[in-house]
C-alpha cells in the first residue's frame, strides 16, 4: 500500500523526488506545486543563473534552492540531474535553528538561491540523495523524512560552512516569519507581531535587520506582494477580486500599492508575465520580477 505522503502526484504528497529527465509534464503545470519547496539539482551542466558571469558556462553540479510561492517556470529539456520536492510538514517544527538556516538558503524573502557543488560535497550529497531515493520508493515515509533532513542539512553545511549556535534572536525570527506566514493577509502592522513576540516593534525591527537585513514592514509588504504576483499569474481571479482576497479595500488602493513596491501596475505586470511564460519555454529556473 502507498503512503499517502509519498503519492507519485502532488495533490496529497508530502514529497516529490524525480529524475529531471523522467519528470512529467503533470508535475511541471501542477498548480500545487506552489505549496513546495524545490531543489533543483544540474549535474555536470552548465549555469542558469550563476554567482559570476565567468561560470555561466561552467559545467559543474548546481543546486537550485526555490521556496514557496515562488513564480518560475521549471523545464527538464536536456538537462540531467535531480528534483526533489517537499512541503513544509515534512519539517521539524520545534527545531526552530534549523528551520531557519532552511529559511536563509532557500532565501525564503526573495526569488530563490543557487550554489555550485565542489567535488566533495557532489559526492557526499550523492550518497544520500541515493539512501533518499531509496527509501521513497519503498514508502518509507520516516526514513524519508529523517533522510531528507540530512540532505537539507548538508546544503546548509555547504551553503554557511558552519551550523548556527543557539540564539534567541533566531527563534524570534523564525517566529515572526511563521506569524507572517499565517497574518499578513490581515494585519499589516509590526506592532501586533511584535507583541505576539512579547518584544517591542523598535527591538523587533532591530532584530530582522541584523538577521534578515530588511525590517518588518519591508517583510509584510514583500509577501503581500509575493502573493499578489502568484494569484496575477496562476489564479483565474480578476485584479479587483485578488485585492480583495489580499485584504485591500480597493482596487485603487491595490494598484497604488502594487505600483509603489514593484513599479508597475497589475496589469502590466499580468501582461508581462504572460509574454515572459510564451517566451521562456527552454529554461529550468526563470523568475518573474516587478
């Protein structure tokens, strides 16, 4: 019998792990692929995105580490490597520190982050991507979960070369991000998290600077703004009925906003969109920007 977690489409899965070439078309144009994280893994190919222009036609393993929510295109053509996909539950809520070196590498307040394997760490997360893959196609949901956690934990060990100590300043972040993620809808103000938090929002801003280096009203607005893109682009809602989905008393009023934080207006930024999926068909990772 078949774990329900671990189903080969997405609409009850947990986790998804494919061979980029026998991904299916499904599961690129799945809508519920917003809901995950993504790693996207290129062996021996060369960059989509690179750190510097000079390793843009490197050939090297590359991983793509791509939150949730994000809008990109994923497109396996010709390129030879991994995906593995997984919503947050397959985490451990309580380990806060981890979770928020997660965060961090997956660049959970922007588009997505890439980092380039050295030999060593390719090899290493070959043998346990391998015990990973194994395990999924056995069922085996607890081994799949605690395997994925050391997958995810050696990125991070990649990606910061060092594991973060114990702060509370830490916990405090992931904290008001897991508060976001749950209010940002309705209450756009740092003084509500700030209190759920039992600290003031002048130490609260204090805090998401020296962590995340923007402040907590910078924070809501950006996933507001997040969520405004994804619903343009993927829901069949007017722009009046997403503003007032997003909490807006208006569609004036969500213009003006949307304007201000990306520089263009919903429908331009609709129709951009639209001519940036017909064009960018051959890529693997392509974000949308305001």
């Amino acid at each position: 019998m078949i774990n329900a977690a671990l189903q080969p489409g997405l609409e009850k899965s947990l986790i998804y792990i494919r061979n980029l070439g026998n991904c299916p078309p499904s599961y690129l144009n799945d809508p519920g692929r917003k809901d995950f994280f993504e790693i996207v893994w290129l062996k021996n190919e060369e960059a989509l995105h690179a750190l510097k222009d000079t390793e843009l036609e490197a050939k090297a393993d590359w991983i793509y580490l791509i939150p949730p929510y994000r809008v990109h295109q994923l497109n396996k053509a010709g390129k030879n490597g991994e995906l593995i996909s997984f919503k947050r539950s397959m985490l451990e809520e309580e380990d806060k520190e981890f979770l928020l070196d997660l965060f961090k590498i997956f660049n959970v307040q922007g588009e997505f982050s890439c980092l380039r394997l050295n030999e060593t760490s390719a090899t290493e997360l070959s043998g346990i991507f391998q015990l990973l893959d194994k395990e999924y196609a056995s069922n085996n949901i607890v081994m799949v979960r605690a395997l994925l956690k050391v997958f995810l934990l050696k990125l991070i060990q990649v990606k910061e070369h060092e594991f973060t100590g114990q702060d509370i300043h830490q916990k405090r972040v992931y904290e008001f991000l897991m508060l976001l993620e749950s209010n940002y809808q309705q209450v756009r103000n740092t003084d509500f998290y700030a209190g759920k938090l039992g600290i003031s929002s002048k130490r609260l801003n204090q805090i998401l600077k020296d962590k995340l280096s923007k402040t907590g009203m910078q924070l809501i607005h950006d996933r507001l703004i997040l969520e405004a893109k994804r619903s343009i682009i993927h829901s069949e809602n007017t722009i009046k009925e997403i503003a007032y989905e997003l909490g807006f008393s208006d569609r004036p009023y969500f213009s003006r906003f949307f304007k201000k934080q990306t520089g263009q207006t919903p429908e331009e930024f609709q129709k951009q969109a639209k001519t940036h999926i017909k064009i960018k068909f051959n890529t693997l990772v392509g974000d949308i920007e305001g």
